[in-house]
C-alpha cells in the first residue's frame, strides 16, 4: 500500500491517540460519584482524584517531546498506547484511592504527550496538499472520544453491572490495546530520521509511500534545513534568535485557546446554563447539544482546513467568539437579550470554536517548528495549552462567583478580540506548504 490510502491509515491510526485522550478524559464523570461514596472521600480528596489525571497531563505534555526527539516519534506513540493501556486496567481493578489516582495519573501521562506526539507525527508523514485535515484527525478523534465515553457510560450503568464504575473505567482498555498493536504497523517519521539520524535512504522509502509526487523536494529541504541547523535541539534551543519566533507563535495560539473560554463552558456548561435560571433536566439537555454542536462542527473544520487555510479559519473562529461570548455576557446582565437564549449562544461559541481554534491549533503547532526542534517546540506549545486549561478549570468557579458570568465572559470576549488582532497582524498562512518550506518563510 502506498499514496494516499496509506498515508490516511497512517494518520488514523496516529490519531487513534486522540480518540484515547478524549475517551480518557470523560470516563471520569460515569465514576466520579460513585468513587467518592465507596471510598468516603471528603470534597477536597474527591476533588484530587478526579483532576489528578490533569496534573499528569501537563507533565505529559511538557515531557513528551523528549523521548520523541531521542527515540523517534513511533516509539513514543507506541508507550503512549502502553500508557493508556496501564492506567485503564489500573484505575478499574484499584482497591482503594492512592492507587487509582496513580493509575489516572498515568493515564494522564499519555493525555498529554499524545497531544505531543501524534500532530507532530501525522505532520511528518503527510503531504502538504492535505496535511492540515489529516493532522485535525487528532481533534476530530478527541471530540468522537468524549462522545463514545459518555455511550459506553450511559450503556453499562444501563445494563445494571455490578461496580458499574469499575467497567466504565476498564472499558478503556480494550482500545488502548488496538491502538498499541497497530503502532507497530507504522514506519518512523522520515522527517526525524534525516534531522536526528541523517537516514535519508531510509528516510526516502517511507516517503515514497506516503508522498510519492514530493519524496525529492522533501529529501533535499529536509537536509538542507539539517545542515542549516547551528543550535543544539532541546527546550534552551526554543529560546535561541532563530527558533525564539516560532516559539512566541506556538504559546500564543495555546494561550488564546484557552483564554476564549472553551474550557470552562465544557467543564462547567451545566452549571452555567443553571446560573441563567435554566432548570437542572433542561441544563444536562443542553449539554447533550453542546456534544453534538462540537462535533459536527468539528468535522466542517476538517473540510475547510485545507481548502480555505489556517488563518481564514482563524478569522471565522475568533468572529464567532466575539458575537458568542458578547451574547453571553449580555445574557447574564439582564439586558433586552433572554437569558432563554443563552443555550444557542453556548452552540454558536461551540461551533465557533470548533470550526476556528479546535480545527487549526494541533496543525499549526506542529507546522511552524523545523524539524530538529519539532518535539520539544510541539511540547512547549500543548504545555501552555495544558497549564491554562487547569488554571482556567480552577478558578473559573471563584471568578463567577467573585465578579458574576457577565464579566468573566466579558474578559473572554475582550481576549479574543486580542487574538483577532493577532491573527490578522502575526499570523502565517501554512496552507499547501511542505514543512522545510514553512520554516523557509518564517525564518525571512
């Protein structure tokens, strides 16, 4: 197999990886409850063991680069699946708390360098024609993730198992080892292998493969940018005058990410939906939407991201936001706009989101890094995405409470209008750019 079909097997099992970090990450809600009354946590314990797996998924995200820099990105995905695979047998067969945190802890560790590692990874085998929807496979994965977790919750507490939690937990497993077996079934990046190994032949029959019409110009960019290389790869390199750029791109588009809100509605859309007087039964409903919103428009993103580009998105993501999140404050403020409105607001920032920042963050992080510096450049930037979304998930509750949802979502509007004008002013369009020819431009 080779040429497109197999570049697209490649992505999706690369992006199976994201269906993992979006499963894990919502399985938590089917156990949550029934973890605090079996063990007898106080709030503060409950509280832990529930965020632990966010503490692992920052130190996930941060590290992740490195074992992908030294021993490639395949093996790095490959204990990634082992990851996931540990810390779901673990968490459903734990007898008793520290254990189970260890366990979702763990299973953080894979969250977050799998945020890491599979962009990065799809990017370096995938042609620039159409590497932007292969690489938003990752989040199109994340969000069906979250969705198949919530089923299989709903579907064994349904069929009425004893310690349901525990199976709901476990379920886990199951495609956390198919995920691990079919790593073995793809080549190491040919990107890694010239930059860190200078294989090129070897390098050369993989991208025969998977990019057949640009194997020549990737074979020599590639090299080119290898022997242009003068600062030694890791996290101080980020910091050098050639890299410093790019570096300052990648944590902005994170930081922007999460300064848009997106987190503290999806943790907390029940609770704000309540606070504009929606009933309980109504609110879950609504929540239910917000799920399907997500995911919908998730996959409009994946089919504009190669056609209209990086930046266009941006611009249709970040206009959304602003008339969204204005809606929303106003909403709360008790103006001429119904607070009944509210829940078609939450969707418009959703589809906003999905469509702008959700399609185009992974694919840009893992674009504008040259090769010798992807991994620990894609680390930086999924640590800063990481290390706001828990500060955001923190506080987001003392916030509410201390200045009201009308300035908090206030606040987020006036953000996103700074990303805006960050977009239209600092942005690059990569789109249909091979990846040496990315970081040819920046560089000038």
């Amino acid at each position: 197999m080779k040429g497109k079909g197999y570049v697209i097997f490649l992505s999706v099992v690369a992006a199976l990886g994201g269906f993992l970090f979006g499963f894990d990450t919502a399985v938590i809600s089917g156990a949550e409850r029934a973890i605090q009354h079996i063990w007898g946590l106080n709030d503060l314990m409950h509280g832990l063991a529930v965020a632990i797996a966010l503490y692992g998924t920052v130190i996930g995200a941060l590290f992740g680069g490195v074992p992908a820099d030294r021993w490639g990105r395949k093996s790095a995905l490959l204990w990634i699946g082992v990851l996931y695979f540990v810390s779901a047998v673990g968490s459903a067969l734990a007898p008793e708390v520290y254990s189970f945190m260890a366990f979702r802890f763990i299973g953080g560790l894979g969250v977050g360098a799998s945020s890491v590692v599979a962009p990065m990874y799809i990017s370096e085998i995938a042609p620039a024609r159409n590497r932007g929807v292969l690489v938003a496979l990752f989040q199109f994965n994340i969000v069906f993730g979250i969705l198949m977790a919530y089923l299989s919750n709903y579907l064994i507490d349904s069929a009425g198992l004893a310690e349901a939690w525990r199976w709901m937990l476990g379920m886990e497993a199951l495609p956390a080892l198919i995920y691990t077996l079919l790593i073995f079934r793809v080549p190491k990046s040919p990107r890694w292998l010239i930059a860190r190994q200078g294989k090129v032949e070897e390098a050369r029959r993989i991208l025969q493969r998977t990019d057949p019409e640009g194997v020549d110009q990737a074979i020599l960019l590639a090299m080119e940018e290898r022997e242009r290389a003068t600062v030694k790869p890791g996290f101080g390199a980020l910091f050098h005058q050639q890299y410093r750029t790019v570096t300052i791109m990648a944590v902005l588009i994170a930081f922007f990410n999460q300064l848009s809100g997106i987190n503290a509605i999806i943790y907390f859309a029940p609770r704000i939906f309540e606070m504009a007087g929606i009933d309980a039964g109504s609110a879950l409903l609504s929540t239910v939407g917000v799920g399907v919103v997500n995911m919908i428009t998730t996959m409009l993103g994946l089919y504009l991201i190669d056609r209209i580009g990086r930046k266009k998105l941006m611009y249709i993501g970040s206009v959304g936001y602003l008339v969204s999140l204005t809606l929303i404050a106003w909403s709360f403020s008790g103006g001429v706009v119904s607070s009944a409105y509210l829940p078609y607001f939450v969707f418009l920032f959703i589809a906003s989101h999905a469509v702008g920042q959700g399609s185009v963050i992974w694919v840009f992080i893992a674009e504008i890094f040259p090769n010798e510096v992807r991994a620990y450049g894609q680390s930086i930037g999924s640590f800063a995405h990481w290390i706001l979304a828990a500060v955001i998930a923190n506080i987001f509750p003392f916030f509410a409470t201390r200045f009201g949802p009308t300035g908090i979502f206030a606040f987020f509007a006036a953000m996103m209008l700074l990303q805006l004008l960050w977009v239209a002013m600092r942005m690059p369009e990569t789109k249909g750019r091979s990846l040496e020819q990315i970081q040819r431009e920046l560089r000038r």
